[in-house]
C-alpha cells in the first residue's frame, strides 16, 4: 500500500482542522473497509488518513425524544444489528445494514461509510432514502443537514466540499402503520456486490387498508441510488387491495437506468428492479400491518 | 455424521486394521494452531521482497523494455526481464503436467517478443522492502504494439484471425499442417460406422455447448523463495504440488542441471492441479543471482492468482448421439474445441477420452481442438477437461432419456460399461465400480424420496476419470522403540501424510500412531510425480506398503539370526514375531533387530494398475423464475474409491470436488472486456461458493477394490468435479423446463432461458 | 518511508510493542513484525477470511485494518486459541476430529469465526453457522465437515457449563 | 503377431485400416513392421527414437511408461493413444 501518515483525531474540530491544512491529499478513515481495499488497488490515493473513530460521539446511537435515532458516522453495522430499536423500528434500514458485506465486514463497516463512498450499489442507501434520512454535515463554516437522496452525485462523488466531514445521519421517527424493507439481489447468498436493489418504505391508514404514502428507491440500477417518485405518486391515497403489482414493477423498471457490467446485464437489472421493488412492498406492508410486531432478531437465513 | 460406507463388493472385503479406519492426521494439530508454515510464511535472514511487473494489455508485440529508471531507485537489487533467460530450446518435454514445448514454458514466465494475455509476466524486481519493489515496478517502461486480441474458440478459428504465435502450425497427430494457425493440434478417437450407427436411431439430440474459463480457486496464492549461493547451488522452497517438477522445469529454463538445485516444500494451501507449473520460482532463482545471492521472496496478489496462473479452459462443444427407442446408444459423435490459453495444451485429450467413456457403445467419433486464445496459459484443475465435456454429454444423454420416457438411471445402466469395455480411445476398461455406482443412488434415501414443490426439479449424472499411477519413492527408519520414520515427497495437499502413514502401519502390522510422516525434500527422497492425477494415496501408497513388506522382511531375517532358526520359520503373530517357543513384541523385536545395525528400507514403485473412477450424482435444486437464481436444496455424490483407506478424507475430496463443479456450473467465470482485459480479478467478483451457498453434501462410498492396488485402492481426487455441471443443468431443465447450454448457468443466464421460452421482455 | 510509531496492545494475552509504518495493515504487522504467520492472506481485500482475527472480541479482516488502529485495544489470533498447556481449543479439536480441513490455509481464519459465532449463539443452527462462516472461503471440504465440526462444539458445549473456555482472553 | 489398433487419423497411411497385425517383440519392433507394409507411418509415432510428445503406448490395456521398450508377446494387443495429463 503507498506511505501515508496516519493521524488518529479525538475531535471532529481535529479532523476539520487536518482536512483544512492537508486538503486534497487527506482521507477520512472510518470502517476501512472500502477506503484500504481502494488504497491498496490504487484507486484511491492518500498522504493523510484522519481515522474518526476515536471520536466519542462518532460512536454514539442516540434514541431522540421524538422517537428518531442520531447516528453517530462511526457506528458500525455490528454495533447496529445488536440495537433493538433500530432493528425493530427501523426495519428498511436493519435489512440494508445487516447485510452488508459478511459478519467480519460488519465489525467495521458503518452506515456513514457505505454512504460517503457513494457506490452505486450500495446497500444501505436506498433504505436511508426511503426512511427520509438527513446527512449531518460539518464544515469550516458550521454544520449544515441534506436530505440523503441528495447525497450522492454520481459513482463515488457526493455533495460533500473539500474541508467537510459526515458526523451523523438523522434518521426521523416512523409514523404510526409504518413498514419498510430492504432487499437486494445477489448471485451467491453472501459476499457480494447488488446486482440490484430496492427499498420501500409504507405508511398506512384506514387500519392497513390504504396507503398514506410510499416511497421507493432503487440501487444499482443508476450512476447512484435513485428515488423513484413515481411509484410514491401513483400508491398515495389508494386501496392497498387495490394495487396492480404488474403495474408496481413495471413503473420500477421504467425509473431503472442501468447498465450492463461485471456485475450483471442491462436486462437483468431493469427487470430485477421490478422484481425486488414488488417483493419489498409486500414485506413493507406486512411490516406496517404487524407494525407492533417486531421482524425476527436472527439472521435472515 | 459422515454417511455410511455403502460396500459394494461381492467378496467379503479383507479385515485391515488400520486402513479404513479415521484417525486424526499427523500434520493435523500444526494446522490448527497455525505452526504450520506455508510458502508465503517462509522468512531467511537478509531476505529480499520481489514483484513482477505484468502486461495490461491482452496481446501485443513488446517494443523496448526500459528498467534503467528502476534499477537506479535505492533498496532495488535487481531488475529482471526475459533477456535474463537463457534462450530455451524449442523442444517438447513432459515436466509434471503433461508435455509442453520449453521455449513456451520460458515465454509464459517472462515475456520474450509478445505479450499474450492481460497479467502476462514482463519484469521482477528484488528491494529491500514491498513498498520500494513495487515503486520499481512503476519505474520499469515498457513500449507495446498493441495488437488485436482473439479471445474464444470462434474468433480464433476466423480465417483472418490474428495469429497469436506465428510458428504455430495445427499437428495432426504428428503430421503438421503448411499454414500457421491457432489451432495447436486436432485429435480423434473413433470406431464403428458413425453415420450407421446415426442410421439406427429412433432419436437424435445435437446440442452445441459453451463453457467459460475457470480457475482453481486455491486459497494460498502463489509463493516462492529461492536463494543462490556463490558456488552456483540453488535452494528453492516453494509450495508445489510436485517438488521435482519444480526442480525439472526450473533446470530447463535455466539450463542448470538437476543437481545444482534443491527443492524444499513448504506445506500447501491447495493446488487442484494449479501448483504444477512454476511461475515464481525461476524468476526468484534469477533474482538472488543478481541480488548478491541474497534470498529473494515472491508471493502473488490474489489478482496476479486470477489473471496470470491456469486456469483451465473454457470451451466450445459439440454433442450428437442416437438412441433407439429403447434408449441403447446407436451412434456417438463429439466436437471439442478447448481453448488453451496462450499457448498450447489445454486438456482436450483428457476431455476426448472422458467423453463417452461411461457409455458402451461400438460407434463414435470424437474430434478435440487445441485452441490458442489471449488468455493465461490454461494448466491443470482436478480431472482436466472431465467438467466441460461431462455436462455437454450428460445435458445430451438426459434429454434422450426425458424423450424416451427413460428413468435417467436406468437410461445409464442400459448403456453403462463394464470391465472389458472400451474407452473412446479404445483402451480397454479393468474392473470398475461404475454399475454399482448407478445402483447405489438409485437405492439410497435422496433417490427414493420424492422431490415435491414448485419450480424445483431434480438432475443426475455420472463420470468417468481414467486415474494415474506415476513414480513415487520413500524409505522408512526403523526406531529402536518400534516406531517408524517414514519419508516421502508427496506434497500432502489434503492428508496424504495420514492416507500414507495408515498404509504404512497396516503392511507392518504396527499402530498408525507408530508411523511418523515427513515430507522430504529432492535431496532426501528419491524421485516422486507431482501429488495430482489421483495417484497419492494409490502410488504413494503402494511405496508405503512395499516399505512395510520390506521392513517387516528384514526384521524377520534379523530375529532369525538372533534367534538362530531359519528365517521361514519366524512368523508374524499378533503385534510382534514368533518362532516356535520364542516370541516378541513388535517394539522388542525392533530393539533388537537395531543393537547391531541400523535399520531403513527404501523403495520405489512405478505401479500401472491404477484402476478407473466412476461417480454418479443427483441434485435436487428450486429455481427462482423471478431472478434466475438456482439454490441447490439437496446433493449426494455416489463414488467408487475401490478402498477407502481413510473414509473422511474421502468424503472431503468427494465434496470438495462437488462444491467446486457446483461454483463452476452456476456462477464462476473469468469476465474479460472486449479490451481481453480480465474484469473479476477478485474474490469478490470471482464468486466461489461460500457455506451459505451449499447444503451438507451426501457421499457415498462404493468399494469395488481395484485389482492394481494391494489394498483395492484407486484415486478418489478428481472424478467427483465431472458431474456436477451436468447433474445441475439437468436439475434446472426438470425444474423450469428450460435447458441451460451455457456455462456457468448464472442468475441472468438462466433468466434469459426462461424469457426465451415465455416470450418475456424486460423492455415491454 | 514514513516515519514508524510504536502500537502497543494486547495479543494473545500478552502486551506487546511493535514499530511499524502507518500504511502496514494489521496483517502486515503480525506476520512481517510480530512473526506470527499464523493469520493467513488469501485475497488482502476481505473477501476470503484468512486473515479474520478478533479484535476486542469482534471479527474483523486484519487485512482490512491499519495495524495502528489497533493501539491499546485487544487482539485474538489463531496463536492464542489453544492453551499455554498445549490444550486445543474445543473448536480445533472438532476440527481435526471432524476431518474439517484438507489443505488447512484457511482453517484459522474459520476457527476464529467459529469462535465469535460461539461467543455470541452458543448453540447455533445450521443456518447461524453458514451466515456466520460465509465470509471465510475454503476451497477444498464443500464447507460440510467444518459446518459439522461447529455444530458438534456447539452441542458438547451445550451439553457441559461453558467453563472449558481455553481462551485466555 | 499383436494386433495393433491404429489411431483414427492415422488409418488413412495404414491403408484405411482401424487395426492390423504386426510382428515385433516390442513397441519399437512392431512400429518397424507397420512400417515395411506401411510406410510413412512410423514418422507419425516416432520420433528422435521415442515415442512422438503427445503420444502413448498401452499394452494389453496397460499405458506403457517403457514406450518403443516395452515388451509385446504375439497375443498383445498394442493401442497407440494421446498422452494425457492430470491435475
């Protein structure tokens, strides 16, 4: 791997001040577990890494008194399958944090850094977007907060201007008959990068007879997570009993843009989106029905 | 628990003590703990950390090499490039894996004029540390002509494909054609009237097959060590398959004789037939010469693994056979076009031969092709070309039985051969366990159990691999205290120590604890064939127990003259010797046959009875229709290990072998641009099975003894990885109706299957 | 070269000091410094789990981890699983016992995950095994002996109270 | 005399025949006789006296390591097949 200096901050204002007077050659270190892979296969360079995990309140799950979570940037995927709200009020997101990567992968990774690396197959983004979650962002001239479907600008490109740092993720408390839910698509059962990805998120009224509002995202299947407004506009107000899944899917691929890679091919993904996008709204329905129900605390397998 | 040894023999087996029995292998508790060193965990005093610099492009005439800039960086040692080979003759040898022409062999370690596949090597540096080797690297300049890469079997077949070696003329068994080609060479192996045989048929199935390169998939990458000394000795270590093959190439490209070099084995993070051929270990030699005779270390990245060691080949195929309508086989025809990588010898043989093998039949013709492609220099993986060629035939064969309302069982034991049958090649068959095989599933309790639910479908298929023998050497030590030093050089890849000791102990009559194995180096242990072919337990083994024979021999001889009677009356009874009223222990008696001398015995054994291989297997697997996703619920693998000498450690090469078809025929493949540049030099986009992808994978062992073997051994290594491509392909069209051609039978290969057969579009 | 820093922390056990570079992984140190080959190196980008250690009680890829990241915390390595007594760890008895290993490279980086899943489901089905192991690649069993050789652990340990734990940390 | 089998793409130089009678008290010595009847094929098997790379001897159904060395009674039967490798 090429030479750096590492620099270990205690304080975000450490970490402002390093990425001030270094600029353009300092790296944030969180998890690692993208950034050192990158760094080792040149895809990234770094004569600076600022490690922020020794930040105390980096590493911090705050349950906010209107029901929300403040999610410290260096909360690792581990630390969150291990938290029961998160797991059981937050549904869309534990699906996306519990799977990425494999248990080891998890003892590092965090939310923050699957986020900040702005791939467009990351698991966890379409969960924060369809959970309305907001960026906290520090800076040289203070904090400012940006909606997570904002986020991302194209493949490993964000909002974020040299000198600013992820603190944290807001994440807002569900409304009442809420239900979301992750699911991605993936050759193996383990170990892999989403061929294709889709959260939905679902809030009910008329006692899980109707949808109040739904929103949909879909990873992998664009140049970064997409939100697909659509769906969302065409579910609101509407009899659940009433909806055309077919229709559902077909709306899902239509938002698709993807491509064929490596990975998997232009035809697969855009019909893969309406796949998982139809399987995650029933989940996310039933969720919402049995939204006193917490999902099961094992593993999903 | 392990599953139940199902003896098929008609003669009551033998009661052995020891063989047959599962002890914990010798090297078990150094693996365990961690102690155990492999290649990369070697360290010398002084030790210099090499790199080598490889191609980007996939073919391309190289211009100029300029090293002056990396030479000149401080804590570089040496630089070197294929200038620094001798120039290799053009001469054909078989070095451990079959024959290969030497100037190819020493092209494929350093690029000399060309470069021919993206991760060719060009350059290796020795430093003072990674970091600064790998600087170097950076510094070294190459200038390239790129030229237009040929990437399958059809571009290269184009009558204005580019030619990857300009010499190459296709040889016609010993005949060369007059214009070059990339065709290396075409074999056949036919009898009987092809067109009559096709003539008589109620049925005819042609399906043409594609297969994609894979690779081995060893855990530990490649790792080398050597060190040159002033006076020109050269010591390697290096984790191999084979240490004298690694010693016989290394003099060949380096024109160093034989005994100039030893070579020292480190223990080996798998092979699979990918640790036969050197890549590392000439470059190290070459670099300590340079480096003051300082050792230099290489070790490969995980992409170097991927995109510059064999893999083996991927594949065109083409299947046409004939039924009559009682579903006996009419006519056999087969087309096989391997690619070998950049330079010739893929296993198209070995596939020709696998062919129909299972299969009595007295018409068939079947054609191989040895392709050249830009694309690393195939070498051998577990039963070369079995796995392409198997699921071709058996895809072809199921769907016959499927036409004729045939039970797919019972369509191979009404063509199944038996001892005296003929090969495509015509070599006749020995005794073989192949009927038994087939009647083993169809009554064990995967077979007989109903495989209910939507979207699932259950596939059987079968194998042949025809084994090997090869050379094997060892001595044994008696020790005064009875127990026995026992040297060899099989690299032990997978608890030959344990499969060898065991043989050892029971042609001694001692306890298995007795037996201490140690793996020697070329100096210490006379010559030994790579541990590959499926001969270390069968021809390792046949040394282990010729060393007990002649051990026990000697002790007898000894006691006689201690005892003063005459040596055909001392006899073996219970764990020691007897004659007449006098009677020892086995450990008394080696005391007393050491006071005067010492005791060792040496042997080598080139034994020719290797007797084949046969497996037959079944798979019940669900395929998801909305993602194309195949899970495999169930899996049982039947296979004739003639004796199981250690039943676990059959089993584990059973299901090794099956876990590895498994990834082969659903999700690995080499992705390559149309660049020729390899896209999934990963383990994260080379996708081998995880645990989560597998269920627990049944075995069945039969036991037909092979008559070859003092113990009925025969190898149980590679015939396992041959069905499974052909088992899933025929699980899948029985579950979804669809029948796949293409391998590997991924997500969206199966997806387009079924699109293809509902009208389906994405777009619509 | 950049300039070297002293990482003290706990290994197996015992506190240790080593000098290294900021860019050496944990990996690197262990095995090029500390001289503890045990931790294998499969891919060097965490997709194999050779080189899976536990840090603070967590698995974790050591090739995925800057060994300066470690400073004052704790580390288990294969090393430090048996006991000083020569005394396997239940986990490597079952799987030289169970036959769970053929070549054995990756065997470590499975014995620590084995133990983490151990340490947090004590008695784990078929299913918890696979999840939890499927971030070690191996290349020879079909991964069925060692999922064996877990479970068996899994139940003796049920069977007796927990006070065989061989671990000194 | 032994009974050879000769290879596919060699029975166009033997007369067109799949398997012929040849006398010979070995490999080397059989190839010597197919070669008075037929001449131009043991260029074919041989070559700088062995065995051309690439190709084997079985004898009686054994693969031979001895090559053009290896013993043949009057009853044997000689296959002339490709070489093959493992892994």
């Amino acid at each position: 791997m090429q030479a750096f200096d590492y620099h270990p901050v205690s304080t975000v204002n450490e970490a402002l001040a390093l990425l001030a007077r270094e600029g353009a050659g300092a790296r944030l270190l969180n998890g690692g577990t993208d950034l050192l892979a990158q760094l080792k296969e040149g895809r990234r360079s770094a004569n600076h890494v600022i490690d922020i995990k020794r930040i105390p309140e980096l590493s911090e799950v705050r349950e906010l008194q209107d029901g929300g979570i403040w999610l410290g940037a260096a909360v690792t995927c581990r630390t969150l399958s291990h938290h029961a709200v998160w797991r059981e009020r937050f549904p869309g997101l534990h699906d996306a944090t519990h799977l990425i990567g494999g248990v080891q992968i998890q003892g590092r990774a965090t939310v923050v850094g699957n986020l900040c690396n702005a791939s467009p197959a990351a698991d966890s983004i379409p969960a924060l977007i369809v959970h309305r979650v907001q960026v906290c962002i520090a800076g040289p001239s203070g904090l400012r907060r940006v909606p997570v479907e904002g986020f991302c600008t194209a493949p490993g490109r964000t909002v974020l201007l040299p000198g600013e740092v992820v603190v944290a993720l807001e994440v807002p408390p569900p409304p009442a008959e809420f239900g979301a839910a992750y699911l991605r698509f993936i050759p193996r059962n383990e170990m892999d990068i989403a061929v294709a990805g889709a959260a939905v998120a679902v809030e009910l009224g008329g006692e899980g007879s109707r949808f109040q509002s739904v929103r949909v995202a879909l990873g992998a299947v664009g140049p970064t997570p997409l939100a697909v407004d659509a769906i969302g506009a065409r579910l609101a107000g509407r009899p659940v009993a009433e909806v055309s899944l077919d229709e559902i899917a077909s709306l899902a691929r239509a938002a698709a843009r993807p491509i064929s890679d490596l990975r998997g091919t232009l035809a697969q993904r855009r019909h893969l989106a309406g796949v998982l996008t139809v399987r995650a709204l029933r989940v996310a329905i039933d969720r919402a029905r049995r939204s006193v129900t917490p999902p099961p605390l094992s593993p999903p397998l | 628990m392990p599953s139940v040894p199902a003896s098929s023999s008609e003669t009551a087996a033998p009661a052995w003590r020891v063989v047959g029995t599962r002890p914990v292998r010798p090297d078990g508790v150094d693996k365990v703990t961690g102690r155990a060193l492999y290649g990369a965990d070697l360290s010398l005093p002084g030790m210099l950390t090499g790199r080598v610099l490889r191609s980007p492009l996939a073919h391309a005439r190289i211009k100029k090499i300029d090293t002056s800039a990396a030479r000149a960086l401080p804590g570089v040692r040496a630089v070197v490039t294929s200038a620094d080979l001798p120039r290799a003759a053009d001469r054909i040898e078989d070095l451990g894996e079959g024959a290969i022409n030497l100037r190819y062999l020493s092209d494929n370690l350093l690029a000399g004029e060309k470069v021919l596949y993206h991760g060719h090597a060009i350059a290796a540096v020795a430093a003072t540390s990674a970091s600064i080797a790998e600087q170097a690297l950076a510094l070294i300049r190459v200038d390239y002509e790129p030229l237009a890469p040929v990437m399958t079997v059809t571009e290269a077949l184009k009558p204005d494909a580019p030619l990857l070696l300009a010499d190459l003329h296709t040889d016609r068994m010993g005949q060369r054609d007059a214009a070059p080609s990339n065709v290396a060479s075409h074999l056949r192996h036919e009898r009987g009237k092809l067109e009559e045989g096709f003539r008589k048929a109620a049925l005819i199935i042609d399906r043409r097959f594609r297969t994609e390169t894979v690779h081995q998939g060893y855990i530990e990458p490649q790792a080398a060590t050597a060190q040159v000394q002033a006076d020109g000795q050269v010591t390697i270590w290096s984790s191999t398959q084979g240490i004298f093959a690694v010693r016989s190439q290394v003099a060949e490209v380096l024109g160093l004789p034989v005994s100039q070099i030893k070579v020292v084995p480190t223990e080996i993070g798998g092979g699979f037939g990918g640790k036969i051929s050197v890549y590392l270990e000439p470059l190290a030699v070459l670099l300590s010469r340079h480096a003051g005779f300082l050792p230099v270390r290489l070790v490969m990245s995980r992409t170097e693994v991927l995109t510059s060691t064999g893999p083996t080949s991927g594949s065109d195929i083409r299947i046409r056979i004939g039924a009559d309508a009682e579903g006996r086989l009419t006519a056999m025809q087969a087309e096989l076009y391997y690619e070998a990588g950049a330079y010739p010898g893929s296993p198209v043989g070995a596939a020709a031969v696998v062919s129909f093998a299972p299969y009595a039949c007295d018409t068939m013709r079947v054609d191989g092709y040895d392709v050249v492609v830009n694309r690393p220099r195939a070498s051998a993986y577990r039963a070369p070309g079995g796995t392409n060629v198997a699921f071709a035939v058996e895809s072809v064969i199921d769907e016959l039985a499927e036409s004729l309302d045939l039970d797919p069982i019972e369509m191979r034991l009404i063509n199944a051969v038996r001892e005296g049958d003929r090969r495509p090649d015509n070599l006749p068959l020995s005794k073989i366990g192949y009927v038994e095989c087939l009647q083993a599933l169809r009554q064990s309790d995967h077979y007989r159990t109903p495989l209910t639910g939507r979207h699932r479908g259950r596939g059987v298929a079968c194998g042949y691999w025809g084994n090997w023998g090869g050379q094997s050497s060892a001595t044994a030590v008696l020790n005064s205290d009875g127990s026995v030093g026992f040297n060899v050089a099989s690299t032990d890849i997978g608890g030959s120590r344990a499969s060898l000791a065991m043989q050892l102990a029971e042609s001694l009559g001692i306890d298995y604890s007795q037996v201490k194995p140690r793996i020697g180096d070329t100096d210490s242990v006379s010559y030994n064939d790579v541990t590959g072919g499926s001969r270390t337990t069968f021809a390792t083994g046949w040394a282990a127990y010729e060393l007990g024979q002649k051990l026990s021999a000697e002790l007898r001889q000894r006691l006689a003259l201690l005892w003063e009677v005459p040596v055909d009356t001392v006899t073996r009874q219970g764990d020691g010797f007897a004659a007449g009223e006098k009677r020892v222990g086995f450990a008394e008696a080696a005391r007393l046959a050491c006071e005067d001398a010492p005791l060792m015995v040496s042997t080598t054994v080139h034994p020719k009875g290797y007797g084949a291989a046969f497996s037959v297997q079944c798979a019940d697997v669900e395929v998801d229709p909305d993602t194309g996703k195949v899970t495999v619920l169930r899996y049982t693998i039947v296979q004739d290990a003639g004796k199981a000498v250690h039943p676990s450690y059959v089993e584990g090469q059973m299901q090794g072998g099956v876990a590895q078809g498994i990834g082969w025929a659903l999700n690995e493949e080499y992705v390559y641009n149309e660049k020729g540049e390899l896209l999934n030099g990963s383990l994260l986009d080379y996708r081998m099975p995880t645990a989560c992808d597998l269920p627990m994978i049944d075995t069945v062992i039969v036991e037909v003894p092979n008559p070859g073997h003092p113990y009925g051994v025969r190898g149980v290594g590679e015939v396992n990885i041959i069905p499974p491509a052909g088992t899933l392909a025929n699980a899948i069209h029985r579950a979804t109706g669809v029948r796949l051609t293409a391998l590997p039978m991924s997500p969206p290969r199966v997806l387009a299957a079924l699109w293809d057969k509902s009208g389906y579009s994405p777009f619509a | 070269m950049r300039k070297k820093s002293v990482l003290e922390f706990t290994l197996n056990g015992e506190t240790r000091a080593v000098l290294c570079e900021p860019q050496q992984t944990l990996l690197e140190v262990l095995r090029d410094e500390l001289r503890l080959t045990g931790t294998k190196e499969g891919c060097s980008n965490g997709n194999c789990g050779a080189c899976n250690v536990l840090l603070d009680g967590v698995l974790v890829n050591s090739c995925l981890i800057l060994a300066l990241e470690v400073q004052g915390r704790t580390l288990l390595t294969v090393e430090g699983l048996a006991r000083s007594d020569g005394t396997l760890h239940p986990l490597q008895q079952a799987f030289l016992d169970h036959a769970a290993l053929q070549c054995g490279i990756c065997t470590p980086g499975f014995l620590l995950s084995a133990k983490a899943l151990l340490d947090e489901h004590p008695l784990p089905t078929e299913s918890q095994v696979r999840f939890w192991l499927a971030g070690n690649l191996c290349r020879c069993t079909g991964y069925d002996k060692i999922v064996r050789a877990v479970l068996d652990v899994a139940r003796t340990q049920a069977a007796q109270p927990p006070s065989v734990s061989a671990t000194p940390v | 005399m032994a009974r050879v089998l000769i290879p596919a793409l060699l029975q166009p130089l033997a007369g067109g025949n799949a398997e012929v009678a040849a006398e010979g008290a070995s490999v080397g010595e059989v190839i010597r006789a197919l070669e008075v009847t037929f001449p131009g094929l043991a260029v074919r098997l041989v070559q700088d006296g062995r065995l051309r790379p690439g190709i084997s001897v079985a004898v009686d159904g054994v693969i031979s390591h001895r090559g053009l060395r290896e013993t043949v009674n009057p009853a044997s039967e000689v296959i002339f097949v490709a070489a093959l490798s493992g892994g």
